[in-house]
C-alpha cells in the first residue's frame, strides 16, 4: 500500500534542481525543519528563491543555507533581528537579494497558492513604497493593493508525527506555516519526530491530511540546537 515514507532527508530531496523557489517553514525552532536544511546543503541545489517568515538567524538552519552560498533570493516578512548576522552581511554586500512582505500577506500569498486563487486586495501596504509598481483601487473609501500567490516547486516542512499516507500533527507554532506551505508546493517534504501506525492519529489533531504531503522523513526528536 502507499507509503510516502523516505529512509533519509538526502533521499528525500534528491531531485531538488538548480534555481527551486522552496519554501522552509519557521516562525522559530519550532517550525524550522533542521534536518531537511542540511540535507538541501548536502545535497547541493543552488541559485534558490527561499521563502520563509525570517532570513534565518546565528548559524544553523536557514543560515546555514545562506552561509553556504545557495541562496539567490529570500520572500520573506522579517530578516533581521539581533542574531541574523549571515543574511545582513550577505545583503550589504549584494550576494543575495530580498523581497521583503508583510507577515499577513506573506502567509495570504502562500494560502492563496494552495487554495488556486488568482490574487486578491489587501490593504496592508497601500500608500507605502511597499506597494509600488502594484495595482491599486479603493474599494468602499478604502485603498487597496493587489497582491499575487506565492508558488513553490518545494517546501520543507516540520511536523510531530505522520502517519505513511503523510498525515500530520505539528507542535505548538510549527503549525503557522506548515500546512499552507505544503499546499502550495508542486513537491512538499516533511520531518517529523515519529512515523505512527494508519489509524494511530485523532483525526481532529491533523491539521495537514496527506494528499499535501508529498515525503516524510522521521528525524527522531531534535537535538536542542544553539543559534549561536
């Protein structure tokens, strides 16, 4: 019967090309598919877009990927904070180029490309250099911007546990970005601690049904990793 699960994240992600757009889930450790960064490191794909909600941060993770050299272009809605030191060398010195989004939008942009929606209008960003070269109208006395989905070729996602069909239960805020990401992408890979038995998982607890999960790869339960 069906199973999508992968021995490794190397086999996983074997088929990554040359300039992907990926999407890597985040909203902090919590959601930042450790395993499946170092594996697309490994692994060797360059020229990426990376969409993510941060430009990553110390040197693990999403930094990682940029320290590397392998990225082209982040998507993302806040690329610095204190310890995002990989992204802003690499920004002030040109290697890597930014489209920043508002965090509301950028989670839209990405539902919307899961959920086969053209575009839509926001008001978030009218009237700021945000929203320059965009389409724009008002709408009942208020302006609004149109903004376009997000499409992926991959994304990377974390998960608690999967069943073999690709079921999946995230913890706490891995759920943020997640489930959208993985409806978004052509190919969507997820890590999870634990691979359960068809059955084992409370159907009100899944909150991304496998038919959006393309691979999962079980890491065992992460090692606590310094940013630093």
């Amino acid at each position: 019967m069906l199973s999508k699960i992968k021995a490794s994240a190397l086999e996983a992600l074997s088929d990554v090309t040359d300039g992907a757009t990926v999407m890597v889930g985040g909203f902090g450790n919590a959601g930042m598919p450790m395993e499946l960064v170092d594996a697309l490191i490994e692994q060797g794909a360059r020229d990426l877009t990376v969409v993510s909600n941060n430009a990553g941060n110390g040197t693990t993770g999403l930094a990682a990927l940029l320290a590397a050299g392998r990225v082209r272009k982040v998507i993302c809605s806040f690329p610095r904070q204190t310890d995002s030191f990989v992204f802003d060398e690499l920004y002030r010195a040109g290697k890597v180029e930014l489209e920043l989004v508002p965090q509301g939008n950028l989670v839209e942009r990405i539902r919307a490309a899961g959920a086969g929606i053209g575009g839509f209008f926001t008001p978030t960003g009218y009237g700021t250099p945000l929203a320059e070269g965009k389409e724009s109208r008002v709408i009942d006395g208020r302006g609004y911007v149109l903004e376009y989905p997000i499409h992926a070729d991959v994304a990377l996602i974390k998960g608690r546990l999967a069943d073999r069909w690709g079921n999946m239960v995230f913890r706490k805020t891995a759920r943020n970005f997640g489930p959208i990401m993985a409806s978004a992408a052509k190919v969507s890979v997820a890590q999870v601690e634990e691979v359960v038995e068809l059955g084992a998982l409370d159907p009100e607890s899944i909150a991304l049904p496998g038919i959006f999960v393309s691979r999962v790869v079980a890491v065992g339960k992460p090692a606590a990793r310094s940013a630093a």
